[in-house]
C-alpha cells in the first residue's frame, strides 16, 4: 500500500477501486534508453519471442493465429506476421493498469467476445490457443517507429476491460464490435495510462520485426511497468 497514490485502504469505494488503484509515479521509473519501449504493466512474462510466419507461440505444443487473435483482419496482420510479440500475465495481486509503451496514435479498436478461460501458467499450458479464444480488446496504434497492437485480453472473473478513451468496452449484448477513430482523436504519450482490468489478466503487444525484445522478457520473469520492453532497431 505504501507505494498508492492513496495508502488508507478504507478511502476507496468499492473492492474493485482499490483492484485497480493508482500509484504514485515515483513507484515507476521509465527507461530513458533511446528508442526504447516501455513495459506496459507489472506482472510476469508469459512467453515472449518472434511471430513466425502468421502463428504466436504460447506455450510447449501450443500456438495459435495472429489472424484470429486480432479478429480476422489480414490488412491490419500484415505488419506483424514476422514481427514480435511478448505476452505478460497479471495476476490478482499485481498494479491493474495499463501504459502505452510509446507514444502513439489510435486507429481503431475491436471487441472480440469468447469464452473467460483462466490465463494462469497452468491454464495456458494445456488449453489450445487460449488467447485466440478469449474475450479480448484489441487496439491498433500509429507510433513513430511503426504500427503496434495493444491486446487486452479478459480471463475468469475479469470480463470488464476499460479504455481511457472508452470506458467500459465489453458491450451488453456480447458481439463482435468494431470501432474506428479519426486522425488526433485519442493521442496517447509514451507511458500514459491506456486502460485496465477490473481484477487480473493478460496484455500482449505486438511490434514489428524492426524492434528488438530485451534480454529480460523471458518466461517466468518479473517486470514492471516502466521498464525496458525492447527497443526500435
């Protein structure tokens, strides 16, 4: 609690508030490295790595399709079929907000609905494409070193995902639903909030093949929001 922008626990409204409390900035040091990427939440890298022709590697004898990760749009895949992806699992007790990376400008927006599987290591070891299969947000970004995708994906007991610019995106009636944003309508800097989940779950961002994973994006690694993701080569 000591590192919350507001530290009495009883000053906040409802469990779900104090799920997804604030921190205080000094907490969370951004890398300053040149052309670097920041790492958009605090929790545990789940797998990290190269997309390797169309398919995203999730666990030992399990991958899945870029193509239906992100809702069946082969023009807004064709950037990332070769590129790079790191997927970090958040759980329960880690900070439930999520930064962009870079800066970054938004194009468009998908709400995927599926089923709300568990994404603890246990689960994503033995259940076949389970982020593919998820109830998921998926956001696509301008940034100045090339397209990005921010994919929020809900899990058992989050399906409540928000957006800073949208609020609460998961719709009533559970379809398919597609959003399109003009030019400088949602603008975000490097490290600005993005969204959050209202418990625990996973983000993946996808990068193309000009950026460079850091060496401590392994599986099984603790990170934290603000430090280095990789870099634009």
């Amino acid at each position: 609690m000591e590192e919350a922008a507001i530290e009495d626990k009883y000053a906040y409204e409802s469990l779900n508030a104090f799920f997804t409390r604030a921190l205080k900035p000094e907490c969370r040091p951004f890398d300053d490295t040149e052309n670097s990427w920041l790492c958009p939440v605090d929790g545990t890298v789940s797998q990290a790595g190269k997309i390797e022709n169309g398919r995203v590697f999730q666990a030992k004898g399990h991958d899945y399709s870029l193509l239906e990760l992100v809702g069946g749009d082969e023009n807004l895949t064709a950037p990332f079929q070769n590129g790079n992806f790191a997927t970090i699992y958040l759980s329960p007790r880690d900070y439930h907000r999520i930064h962009m990376p870079v800066a970054g400008e938004l194009t468009n927006m998908s709400y995927i609905p599926g089923r709300l599987f568990s994404v603890a290591g246990h689960t994503v070891k033995t259940v076949p494409r389970l982020f593919a299969r998820n109830e998921r947000v998926v956001c696509f970004f301008d940034t100045e070193h090339g397209p990005m995708v921010m994919i929020l994906v809900g899990a058992i007991n989050v399906s409540a995902t928000e957006t800073v610019w949208h609020g609460l995106v998961t719709p009533k009636n559970k379809k398919v639903s597609h959003f399109d944003y003009k030019k400088g309508e949602v603008s975000l800097e490097r490290g600005a909030e993005m969204g959050r989940f209202n418990l625990g779950s996973t983000v993946i961002v996808l990068s193309t093949e000009q950026f460079e994973l850091d060496a401590l994006m392994t599986p099984g690694n603790k990170v934290k929001l603000g430090q280095r993701l990789g870099y634009f080569l």
